[in-house]
C-alpha cells in the first residue's frame, strides 16, 4: 500500500519519470515557478502572496522529503520475533497505510475548518493575502491550502499512531517470555521515525510568520507543533525503553561476569577476556589504555563481545551471546557529554566486581610496575554499539564425520 | 624459544572451551566457543565445525584466528591464568583429505574422544569438517603477568 502523496510521486509524470532523489527538488521548483506566474499575472501584492506563498510552499516541500523517508520506513519492519509484539507492528501498519486511505481523513478535517475559517468566518483575510482581486488564484491557493493540511494531517496521523504502537510495544514486551523479542532493528528505526516526526513538527513553525497577523491560524499552529513535539518525544521515550533483546538473553548478559573481546590487528583477529557490565540496553567492558585491544579499537572500531555461561558438570547445557558491532571509547572527551553514562557504568562495576577489584585494591603491590603507577585512571569503559547479535544455546556433540 | 612451557600445555589440555576469533571479509570480527584438542607432536590444534558456518566461510576467505583458552575465578583476578593463541587455520574437507592423511585424521579423532569422551558421536551424514591451527605465538598470563611464546 502506498500513501496518495506517494502514488502522485510513482505514478504521475514528471515526477514518476525521474530519479528519487529529485523528485522533491522539482516539485519545489515547480510549484514556485506556478505560484510566482499566477501571482504576476494576477498582479498579487508581491511580498505578501509570493513570499509567504513561497514560504509556504518551502514547507509542504520539506514535509514531502521527510514523509518520503517515513513511509518506506514504516512499510520495511520485519515480523517481530513475539507474536502479540508482531500483532501490534502488523496493525500499525494496516492503520497507516490503509486501502481506504484513512490517512487523508486528518488532512480533510484540518482542510475544511480552514476553508471555512478563510471564506466564512474571516474572509478580509484573503483579501490581506492575495489583494481584492483574487477571484482567479482562489483555485491555485484552494489547492496550496490542500497541500498543507494533507500534509499535516499525515504529520499527526503517523504522530499519534506512533505513540499508540510504542506504548502497547512497551506493555507487551514486559511480558516476554523465552527468546520473544523485536528486531533491534526496526526498534532503532521506529525510533529514528520518531525524530523524524519531531522534526515534522519544528519545520511547521516556519509556517508561523505567514500567519501571526491571524490569533486563530497562530494558536492552532502552536497547539500543533506542541501535540506533534509531545506525541513523538513520549514515543521515542517508551520506545527506548522496549528491551532489544528477548529476556533469555537480558538474563545471561545480567548474570553473567567475564566476556571475550574480539579486535582486529591489522589484518588479524585478537581476542581476550574481560569483566563486563550492561545496563539493560548496552554493555560496556574496561581496559587499559596500553592493552593491545586498546590499541586496536583506536584503529579499527570493529568489535565482537562473547558472554557465556558454562556449566562445570554438562557441557551441553552452555549458552552464549555474541553482539558484533561498534567499539565507542568513553575516554576523557566523552565526559563532556556521556557524564551519566559514566557514573552509571562506574557504579555498575563497583557493584558488580567489588570483591575482584577489592582485590586489586589490597594486593597492588602484586601487581607490573606499570600498572601500580597507573591504576584505575588508565582504565577506561568501552561502550559496545550493537549491530548483530546471536545466541546460541547448549552446545550439539561432536560429531566425527565418517 | 621455541618449546611450549608445560604451564601452557596444562591449559590446553584440561580446558574443554576456546574462544576463536576470526575475522570477516569487512574484518569485521566474529567469535565462537568452539570445543578443541591440541595435538602435541605437531604443535597444532584442532576443531570440528559445519562447513556452511560462519567461522569457516570466514577461515576460507582469511586463515587469520586467535584463540584464547582460560581458567577464571570471579573473586580474585589474580587467579585469572590463561592464554591467546595467534596462528593460522587450514579447513581440511573430507574430499581434500587424501588417503595418505587418513591415519593422521583418525589419530586426531582418537584426541577428540580422549577428551571429550561422553560428548562425542559417530555420525555418517555429518558435514563436519576438521580444521587445523598451526600455531604462531602463545601469550600466557597467570594474573596481571604476562609472557610470550614465539613459535615462529
């Protein structure tokens, strides 16, 4: 399914017969080139209809960019690895992009009250836009007035809808059992979509300018960026807080202590234990900055991290995690802006490893040379960006092929 | 130093998981806990793996591993001993394994079943195949203290 904007793009030349990325670059160019022809043939008062009429054109374009990321986002979530999770995904999308284009329905509401607003109730505002003789471009800005509140109404449909999926998500994911989770993801791009309606809502204040002669048109601006800033900024909060991974693993990660650190040294792998912490949604190990994995995250960010559980007695009963992804170093720099983060992965080691590190504590003098002048300063937390994640659990016998 | 302190021989042989790394085509790297032996008289260790796994496909396209074998103890670091293991992996299909090898294979197999004895099955449609670390260079460390064995 595909939203009406969308088919307009694919379907209707000039548009469908170029390359996407211009698309919204033409449709700009124009829309300017009608509305400043009509505006001189008419003989519009210029700096009122072409420039707030080129303002407002500005706009309905960036919308258009931004609702051509959106809905090829919406439509590319996967099936969710929880079944009622999936369901809640499955609607949202039904809803969004449904065959009878309910997504038109806020866009014809917000189009009516302002068509009535303009003709009915305050009409001398027309006359302040576009002069006393306006009879002839009432077509052209009819259909402006449309491109507005279409793309409006799609900003608070999606908006809302967004908010509705994140906090069912949320409410369902508590509720996980096993290996049941949502792809990362599609949780990082619901997220992601979510800034994009943010920003949806800030690129409607540039509209405010046109209309602050007008108290009726200004407040309903106001109230919509604040409805639009609240419903993405609560979906993107509970979104965030939707684990990223089914609690079999969450579990392992939680109890786990020692991790294997995969780096690359030029072109060769380097692995080495480590102690770890996670704090739900990342994990982070320490080092030495003269470590040779150290070392090697400075040169290629490139990492895996590997968090087992063994049992002594059945080796088949072992589980593993392996997260391969990014390598962020929370050195010196990272104070200015990771301050919380580093209190919290700083607690969470002295709760977690107080008896291991008490030991480094009452034994220094056991410890190199180097290390005894350079103690827990010199170590420094290293954050894992997940991109791939896989489980394994109990391990199958050896099999000897014949 | 070309002979392999007995320290370092008691941990790969009483230590029933290694942790191998190996490396991407992106070099992005991958790890897996594998199951091995070591194989004394030829200063090599040995896996078992499926060959559709990632760790082959990786090993096929870049021999490069590591592996690093150790003992942990989660109240005192100092008691930490273990050992990383650089070398090179060759992938012995069952196709390449040329009749004269054999006997070597089936050795190694008879590793495999000392160690592993109640973990281990016969199995005749397996895709297994066996794979080889020739070893470059041990690090070995008992707490914070470090030591390395160049083999080459």
């Amino acid at each position: 399914m595909r939203w009406i904007y969308e088919l307009i793009v694919e379907k209707i030349p000039p548009f469908s017969l170029l390359p996407k990325v211009y698309v919204t670059t033409v449709q700009l160019l124009l829309m300017e080139f009608v509305g400043i022809t009509i505006a001189l043939i008419f003989e519009l008062p210029p700096n009122r209809a072409i420039k707030y009429g080129s303002i407002i054109i500005f706009v309905v374009v960036l919308w258009s960019v931004l609702t051509l990321y959106i809905a090829p986002t919406i439509r590319s979530f996967r099936p969710s690895l929880s079944e009622e999770e999936n369901r809640v995904i499955e609607t949202y999308k039904r809803i969004l992009f449904h065959p009878k284009h309910l997504e038109v329905v806020p866009g014809l509401v917000i189009f009516f009250i302002f068509l009535y607003y303009f003709f009915v109730i305050n009409p001398n505002l027309l006359i302040y836009y576009l002069g006393k003789n306006h009879q002839g471009v009432l077509v052209f800005a009819a259909i402006l007035l449309w491109d507005v509140s279409y793309r409006a109404g799609l900003g608070v449909w999606v908006t809302y809808n967004s908010l509705v999926r994140s906090i069912l998500l949320l409410k369902i994911s508590r509720r996980r059992k096993k290996l049941e989770h949502t792809l990362l993801y599609d949780l990082r791009s619901m997220e992601r979509m979510d800034l994009n309606n943010l920003v949806f809502g800030l690129i409607s204040l540039i509209i405010y300018p046109v209309f602050q002669v007008d108290l009726f048109i200004s407040v309903s601006i106001i109230v919509y960026v604040c409805m639009l800033l609240i419903f993405s900024s609560l979906s993107i909060y509970f979104i965030r807080k939707v684990p990223w991974l089914p609690p079999d693993i969450m579990d392992l990660l939680n109890e786990g202590k020692f991790a294997y650190v995969g780096t690359v040294e030029s072109i060769r792998p380097h692995v080495t234990p480590v102690v770890y912490v996670f704090d739900g949604r990342y994990v982070y190990f320490a080092t030495s900055t003269v470590s040779k994995k150290y070392k090697n995250i400075k040169k290629v960010r490139k990492i895996a991290i590997l968090i087992d559980e063994r049992d002594p007695t059945d080796l088949f009963k072992n589980k593993a995690v392996l997260i391969k992804g990014r390598a962020a170093v929370l050195g010196i720099s990272s104070l200015l802006y990771a301050l919380p983060t580093l209190i919290r992965v700083r607690n969470l080691f002295h709760r977690k490893f107080q008896k291991y590190m008490g030991v480094y504590k009452r034994d220094k003098s056991k410890l190199p040379k180097a290390w005894q002048l350079t103690p827990m300063v010199r170590r420094i937390p290293v954050k894992i960006i997940p991109e791939e994640v896989i489980y394994w659990r109990g391990a199958r016998k050896i099999r000897i092929p014949l | 130093m070309r002979e392999i302190p007995p320290k370092i021989l008691e941990i790969l042989h009483l230590n029933y998981f290694g942790y191998l790394c190996t490396l991407e085509p992106d070099l992005q790297p991958h790890i897996t806990p594998i199951f091995f032996v070591y194989d004394h008289r030829h200063k090599t260790i040995y896996f078992l793996s499926d060959i559709h796994s990632r760790k082959i496909n990786n090993i096929l396209k870049n021999p490069e591993v590591a592996l690093t074998v150790d003992e942990r103890d989660e109240s005192d670091p100092f008691n930490n001993e273990g050992l990383l293991v650089r070398g090179r992996a060759t992938v012995h299909s069952p196709e390449e394994a040329r009749v004269d090898m054999l006997p070597e294979i089936y050795e190694i197999y008879e590793i495999f079943k000392s160690k592993y004895r109640q973990f281990m099955t016969v199995s005749k449609s397996s895709r297994d195949v066996l794979v080889s670390i020739e070893i470059f260079k041990i690090s070995h460390w008992v707490g914070p203290i470090f030591t390395t064995v160049k083999l080459r």
